[in-house]
C-alpha cells in the first residue's frame, strides 16, 4: 500500500487520544506500509504535539503558521491538498473536526470519501473493503471502496486498537513551505472562541474498568451497589440512556452513541438490555461481562461471559466476593 498518511488532533501541546488509534489501523491495513503523520499548528504547542508524534510515527509532517493556532478546517484543506499526493490513502478521527475537515479534503484531492468506519478489513481487487454502523448500529454493512484515486476515510474513536509507543524516535519534518506554497485561501469563516463541553466528575473513556448500570437497577437508590463494586474492582461507574434521562446520573456517564465511546480492558454490563445505540459505545471494549435477569437480552451476544440474574441481589455478593480475593 506504500504510504498512509493521517491528520492528527492536538491541543495544549498533546496529542489526541485518537493518534496511537489513527496509526494502529494504518498498521492494520499494511504492517510494512511507512505511516506519515500530518501535524498543523504553531508555536510551542506544535512543536511538542510533533515531538511526541515522532515517538509514534517513523515521519512527522509539521505545518505551522501563526493563523493555524486556532485550526480551521477551511483553511487548512488546501494545505493538506498540497502535500499528500493524489491515489494516497488519508486517514483521520470521525470526531468533531475530522467530520469538517474531510469531506472537502476528499473533494479537493479527488478521492473517494469513507465517513465512520468502525472496522477496515483490508484490502481486494484494489478495493478497501471496511465496515460501517448505519441507523444509529442497528445496521452493520460492509463496503467496498476503490483506491484507484486515493481516499479519504474517517474512523470512530475507540473501534480500533491503539498502538504503543516503540520506544524509537521518527523524523519531524517542517512542510509549512510547500504546504504555504500557494499562499492561504480567502476565509468565509473564522474562529471566535472554544466553547468547553459540560466536565463530569470522571472521564470514562480513561477507565480500565468500568460498572455500567441501566434499567435494571430499578431506582435511584440502587446506584449505591453500582459504586460500592467499582470501588472494590477499582474502577467508574458509567450507565446507559435511561440513567440520564432519569437524572440519576450525569450525562458526562454515558456509554453510546449520544455519549461516549469507551474503551476500557473490562466492561461489566448491569441490568442493560443492549440496544444498538449503546453498544455502539463499546466498539472499544475488550471483555464484557454482561449480568442480566433477562437471557434474552441483546448484550449477550456481545458479551465474552453472561451471567443471567437479577443485580439487585447479585451485585452486593460480588461486591463482597471481590473484596474477600483481595
């Protein structure tokens, strides 16, 4: 496949969680492709988001001007257009910017255009053949995409395995002149200012280990168990729709496709029936261990071990089962 290139988010200097994601799916596609990333900014920040981008990427392709400290997606497509070569194969998160960002990168390279992706499954005949959740994951299809003209794909944070640092240092190249060649576009739009989202009081996308608790826990009070557990295992409590709807806990807690995606080691599944919404959210996970007093329910069939109960009663025993192993 040659070279991978992907656009990777910063901010403060760091990069996005969706960096090591980016680069574990390039991998994926070729392990003896050269991944190249494609960092924009300016100043300080920029250069330490490309320091710590060549601990992941063999090339690191640095484009800073000073109208770039605040990233406009208008602005920086024709820059990207100029340095990745036309049938190339571009590479960025299905998150708030990436979804500006890409489809007018995919018409000015004239390539062809693939939106949240949650599997790419190599390629065939000269096509990528990857798959997508449609109708908010009740439908999974599976496309084929020719790479004769190159493409511009964007992947869902969380779906794919992120990669490790190796220990080695790539190269970081300053491409601000041939990016800058034809000079910036005329703007119709420009930055005003960064509206932070409401902060909840634990980020579960971090955890290793999550409880999560939906309809079965039947009442408020009942959260109590839910926390008592995550607190003998060491990990966060997160929920499905119906907890926050009912205000029992904060949105900031949510796993699904109106929340979160979550990628945590361990994902116990709590009197939650499964709905394709929320388990949209755990395309992340790597072991889900689903409880449920309903062996019909859906989540066991994205459950690794099902245990068919009611949490009220079970939840407090493993909670002390858990404590009496440690």
């Amino acid at each position: 496949m040659g070279t991978i290139f992907v656009y990777l988010m910063h901010q403060g200097g760091r990069l996005h969680d969706t960096a090591r994601e980016l680069l574990g799916a390039g991998l994926t596609l070729d392990p003896a492709a050269q991944v190249v990333a494609l960092v924009a900014g300016d100043g300080p920040a920029l250069d330490s988001a490309c320091q710590e981008a060549a601990g992941l990427f063999p090339q690191v392709w640095k484009i800073a001007h000073p109208d770039l400290t605040q990233i406009n997606a208008e602005l920086l497509r024709p820059l990207l257009a100029r340095l990745i070569p036309a049938g190339a194969l571009t590479l960025l998160a299905h998150e708030h910017f990436g979804m500006d960002l890409a489809p007018g990168l995919a018409v000015k390279l004239d390539a062809a255009y693939l939106a949240d992706a949650v599997a790419l499954e190599g390629t065939r005949d000269g096509r990528l053949v990857a798959v997508r959740d449609i109708l908010s994951g009740m439908v999974r299809t599976r496309v084929a995409v020719d790479l004769a003209g190159g493409l511009v794909a964007t992947l869902r944070p969380g779906a794919f395995k992120a990669v490790e640092p190796a220990g080695s240092y790539g190269l970081v190249i300053d491409k601000s002149e041939d990016a800058l060649a034809g000079g910036l576009p005329d703007l119709r739009r420009r930055y005003l200012q960064t509206v932070a989202a409401e902060a909840g009081d634990v980020d579960i996308t971090k955890a290793e280990v999550l409880v999560s608790v939906g309809r079965g826990i039947e009442d408020e009070e009942n959260l109590e168990i839910a926390f008592n557990l995550a607190k003998a295992l060491g990990a966060e409590v997160s929920c499905s729709r119906p907890i926050v709807d009912a205000k029992w806990l904060e949105k900031a807690r949510q796993v699904g496709t109106s929340g979160k995606t979550v990628r945590p080691k361990i994902y116990l599944a709590c009197g939650i029936s499964g709905s394709s919404q929320h388990l949209g959210g755990l395309q992340g996970a790597s072991f889900v261990i689903a409880i449920n007093k309903n062996a019909k329910a859906p989540i066991f069939q994205r459950a690794d071990v099902g245990v068919v109960t009611d949490i009220i009663k079970f939840l407090p025993q493993l909670t002390e089962a858990v404590k009496g192993a440690r």
